[in-house]
C-alpha cells in the first residue's frame, strides 16, 4: 500500500457487475498522482465473484486495498469500516459504480488543506437531470460556510464528500448500521453539520458524478409503504434531538422544513396524485402525525407556495383535494426563448425570456381579487385552502431566473451570469395576469466553467426559473443561423440544435468553422498544393492560428490528407494549406489538431493542372429529392390537366 496517502477513497460494494469499471476508470484518470491517495474497497458479502473480481484489480495495484464483511443489507457499515482503515488524513466515499473527474481528488485535498475544512461538499452531477444539485454552487467556493449557519451548504446531502478523518473518529461520526437504512447519508452529514467547525464547499471543479441506474437504493422505497414512514420518523427524530439548544435553532428549523418539503409532503402529494384513493388514505395518519410533531400551524409561514398547499390539504384530511392539486401543479411548466442572439468580443450574449404555463400549455392565470393577486384554482379546492395559502401577491421576490451551460457527454453544468433579471406580472385579460421572467445571459467561454474554460464539448443553453419552492427548466428555444466564432485559439460555432434550443459547439462535432464559415460555392481556391479560402462568417477578435489538416475522400474510399491551418490575421479569417492531392472529385473533412475529422459538407473538384474548386453539397438536391420534386411536378401537372378537361 501507498506508504503517506493524502487521501482515502473508500468503496462500498455489493455485486456492482460491471458498474465498478467506471471507478476503477476514474481513479486511474486522476490528476493526483496514484501514490498519493489509497483505495479501500469493502465487499459487503457479496453473493457471485465481486470479492474474487476486486482481488484480482488490487493485485496490479500498489496503492488498492480490499477487505470482505458478512453481509449487513446496506452500505453503511462497509463505510464504516473503511473509514476505520483509513490511513490518509481525509476520507472520501464513493459508490461502487460512479466515477470521478479526473481533477477531482487533487482539487480537494488541496482546497481542504486551504480552509481547514472538517467537511468538503463538492460540486455533483447525476446523469438524469441538468440541474441537480447545483443550487448551492451556484455563487463559487466558500471557505467557511459555518458563520452564515445555512445548513444548505451540505446540500445535496449525499456521502460524497471529503472528510477530516480524526473529525469523524473524535466525535463518533457514523454511518448508521443495519438492513435498509434509508437516508444514512442524511443521519451522517446531520451529525457533521452539528460539530464541524469549518465546512467548505468546492464550486469551481466537477468532483462526483451519480450515475443512476436501476439498482440504486434510493429508488426501492416510497410513501405508500410503513417503511418509509417508519424511518422518516427516526430521520425528524434525530434531527431534533441533533439541533438542540439556541446555538443550532437555524439548523433545526431550516432542516425540520427542508425534509418535509423535499422528502414528506412532495412524496405523499404525489402519491395522492397517482395512487388509488384507498392506499392513499392508508398513510395519511403516519404523515399527518409527522406534520403535527415537527411541522406545525405556527411553520406554515416557512413554507412555499405549492408546499403550503399541500401541507393544508394533508392537515385537514382533504387527500382526494390533494391528489387533484398535485396534478395541477405537476403539470406547472416554463417555456424559455432566447433572442438577440450574438458574439461580441469573444461572449455570448443573449435576451432571455421564462414563460409559466399550465398542463394546456396556456399562460398560467393569477387573478386581480379585492387588491390582491390570488392562484387560480377550481373553487373546492381554492374553498378549502387559507388565504395566505392562495395569495401570490408579494411572490415576485421568490422568482429567479437562471440559465446554465450543460454538456451531455460530460453530465456537468454551470451557472452563468443573468444580467437585468426581472419578473413581473403582465395581464392576459381584464383582472387577470401571467408572470413572466426576463434578463439578458452573457456566456465567456473562456470564463464559463467555474472562472475557468469550458472543456471541449457540445454545451447546450438551458434556463431554470425558481417560482418559490417550484423549479422548471427548459432548453432556450431560439432559431439562428450558425455562427462560428474563433476565440483565444479556439473554434466554437453557436447555433440551432435539433431539439430546436440554443447550443455551443467547441468540438465540431455538430457545427465546425469551415462548414459554417460561409464559402462561396464555386470558389476556385488555388490548387490543391497550396489554397487559401476565406471565411468570411467566422467572427475573431485577435489574430490567432488552429493548426489541422483537411482531409479528401473520394467516392472510392481514398483519402488524402493535407496540412491545413485557420488563421485569423488582418481583420478577417481564413483556411489555409496545401498537399498532394490527384485529380478527381472529393468529399471534404476539417480536421482539428485532437486527429478528429469534422465533416464539412463542402465538396472539392481538382482537375488535370491541380485547381481546387469547392462546391456546398448542401446547394445542390440529392437524387431522391429530385426525383421527388419531378414527381410532384407530374402529379401538379396532372390535376391541373384534370381540372381543364372538366372546365
């Protein structure tokens, strides 16, 4: 084993099949050099070969540890006992078939050793959603987030954190043992929250990637079942004897609301929605008496716009009310477009709107009612809910209009500047009105990943609007034509992509700077020994060169590669080159110094003296569409012959 690791990564598994490959994966890929951090794997008993299959990966590795327990039912105890063989002055938990970025074990120990950290919470994604986890890194790194006393700061309050090793040993950190215990990660960053001194969060580095699948546990239990009322009482329990005394009053209160919020009453509200009547009514007292003990009356002001609702409706027994609620309000929706869209010295820029609309897809209405503005809801409902649970009156404050940078390939994403954002109520009709957000988004690619550049990648725009406790997000629908843009040495094209929403290319793989960099068609270029061709649509401003090469196939299947470089020089942007290249007709390919060929659709001619002509293919209709479009005129012509004899 590693003799002084600054680290240990500790892996709780249980026949994770070929899940582990993207763990092993990710710590190979790691900045930090493999000598300093060490890999504690625990097989919880599993049941086929994992302990024999993790073995045989430690063999080839100097710096990998694994041991085997009785199977205990969940991951809390392999944790534990990997934290117990920890040898580095920090721990680090994974899940046994996640994966790292590759920066993100040396980025931690480092920022940790800056602030003195008990507790790192570092930016997460998950493969599903765009915009999981990123609230609390949103505004960059904090070094202390203790002073403020927002709890928040943990969030999401999952185990993939850093921790000080001697913090968790000296107050009794655990995770908590036995068969099923739901929401362990909650108990254990609860208990660090409570005696943790310095808690930082790392905002600027992608550190964890959840990638979700079938097997997760989180997915195996929900509101219908005893069981999870059963330890969601444990879970308020905990957190109220946890939060005592004045100094945690904050804490015990902000996460008291947070957990009924996000994990009580969201579920039991759709249950209600989505469930039968009777299995519904089944669980209503198990969260009614947790309402009643943790969450009561004198709270509600705590609450936001839809969970107050809910949580009235729940009081008051009223589930078939709830269930008809939750539909409506599942079905609450944002509709994005972006406009003016543009590249001013080397930033995006673009105008923003968010739209809020109903399950029909109309703007949704807040009706004018004795001076107020009120939610407009059928009228049992609205009758049974308290006023202060319709009025909507000051919620212009809870709005919040974000738009963010995500890459599918990567499943990461990053917050960018709004400026000017604003909401306000515009009317539909005579008393009634429709919020609607506005603002104006400016991306730097240079500065869009966390004050550092975005990796290459395909980044697609997304916007997110916050109405109170409700969030819905969208890509910014826009149509624009391509535009390539040379930035810092760097190609990157914005433009329409099929899903019809606003995207950066830094790759070429969808968008490249010679296909959109707007050719003459017809435009004879030199000869295929040196060419030069302008660019006259790609924007840059400062002279730099890309270094490639362009590639010609021709029907046949050959190809030839030349030396090709863009440069941008004098105020305008241009491909040049020049290599051996027979005569003949070719299709033609930019390559980019990653050894990447971009397709162009441009087509070259070279004839018998080595001109180079250049044709857009995508000028010119394939066969079909032009036997297509004879049909057409035939079928055209027919009726019209038709329609002349009978006249």
């Amino acid at each position: 084993m590693t003799d002084s690791p600054r680290v240990s990564v500790v892996v709780a598994a249980y026949q994770p099949g070929d899940g582990f490959s993207r763990v092993m994966d990710s710590l190979d890929a790691q900045t930090l050099p493999q000598d300093e951090f060490e890999l504690i794997v625990v097989d919880d008993g599993s049941k086929d070969d994992t302990f024999e299959r993790l073995s045989a990966i430690a063999a080839t590795r100097s710096n990998m540890r694994v041991e085997r327990i009785e199977n205990s039912g969940w991951p809390s105890r392999p944790r534990n006992v990997g934290t117990d063989l920890a040898r580095a002055p920090y721990v680090f938990y994974m899940d046994h078939d996640d994966r790292l970025f590759p920066d993100a074990l040396r980025r931690l120990v480092e920022f940790a050793a800056e602030t003195g950290a008990d507790a790192v919470s570092p930016k997460e994604a998950e493969t599903r959603s765009v915009w999981w986890g990123t609230q609390p890194f949103r505004h960059g790194n904090i070094a202390n987030a203790i002073p403020a006393g927002d709890i928040h700061a943990l969030m999401p309050m999952m185990p993939h954190k850093l921790y000080r090793r001697e913090f968790l040993v000296e107050h009794g950190i655990r995770f908590p043992e036995g068969k099923r215990q739901l929401w362990e990660d909650i108990f254990f960053n609860v208990q660090a929250w409570r005696h943790a001194k310095v808690v930082s969060v790392l905002a600027d580095t992608p550190v964890y990637l959840w990638v979700l699948t079938e097997s997760n546990n989180s997915s195996t239990y929900g509101p219908g079942g005893m069981e999870f009322w059963n330890r969601l009482d444990v879970l308020f329990d905990f957190i109220d004897r946890t939060f005592d005394g004045e100094a945690f009053a904050r804490a015990h209160e902000d996460e008291l609301v947070h957990q009924w919020q996000a994990r009580a009453i969201k579920r039991y509200s759709k249950l209600a929605g989505t469930a039968t009547l009777e299995r519904a009514m089944r669980t209503l007292p198990r969260a009614q008496a947790v309402q009643a003990r943790y969450v009561p009356p004198e709270l509600d002001h705590r609450l936001g716009m839809v969970t107050r609702a809910h949580s009235e409706l729940t009081r008051a027994g009223e589930v078939e009310l709830l269930g008809r609620l939750w539909q409506l309000d599942d079905k609450l929706a944002a509709r994005f477009t972006a406009s003016h869209v543009r590249w001013e010295d080397g930033v995006l820029h673009a105008d923003v709107v968010a739209r809020w609309v109903d399950r029909d897809r109309k703007p949704v209405r807040v009706l004018q009612r004795d001076g107020r503005l009120v939610r407009d809801l059928p009228a049992d409902i609205a009758a049974a809910l308290s006023p202060e649970a319709l009025d909507v009156t000051d919620a212009l404050d809870t709005f919040e209009l974000r738009v963010a940078v995500h890459s599918r390939s990567e499943h990461i994403t990053w917050d960018q500047p709004v400026e000017g954002a604003v909401t306000a109520w515009e009317q539909l009709e005579p008393g009634v009105l429709t919020p609607v957000s506005r603002g104006h988004v400016v991306v730097d690619p240079q500065r869009a990943a966390g004050g550092h550049p975005l990796p290459p990648s395909r980044w697609e725009l997304t916007g997110m609007v916050h109405w109170s406790d409700i969030g819905r997000s969208q890509g910014l629908r826009v149509k624009v034509k391509a535009m390539p843009a040379l930035l810092a040495g760097r190609p990157a094209v914005a433009y329409t992509n099929k899903a019809g929403t606003l995207a950066i290319d830094l790759v070429g793989e969808a968008r490249n700077l010679v296909a959109e960099g707007g050719i003459p068609s017809g435009q004879t270029a030199g000869t295929a020994a040196s060419f030069v061709v302008p660019l006259p649509k790609v924007r840059a401003w400062a002279e730099t060169r890309i270094q490639g090469g362009v590639r010609f196939e021709s029907k046949a299947g050959e190809s030839h590669v030349v030396d090709a470089a863009v440069v941008a020089e004098g105020g305008s942007v241009r491909l040049e080159g020049g290599g051996a290249v027979p005569p003949g007709r070719y299709r033609l390919a930019f390559r980019l110094p990653d050894g990447v060929d971009r397709i162009t659709r441009w087509s070259a001619h070279v004839n018998g003296r080595g001109r180079l002509t250049l044709r857009d293919t995508a000028l010119r209709p394939s066969r079909s569409k032009l036997r297509e479009a004879i049909a057409d005129a035939r079928r055209l012509a027919g009726r019209a012959r038709r329609y002349l004899r009978r006249r």
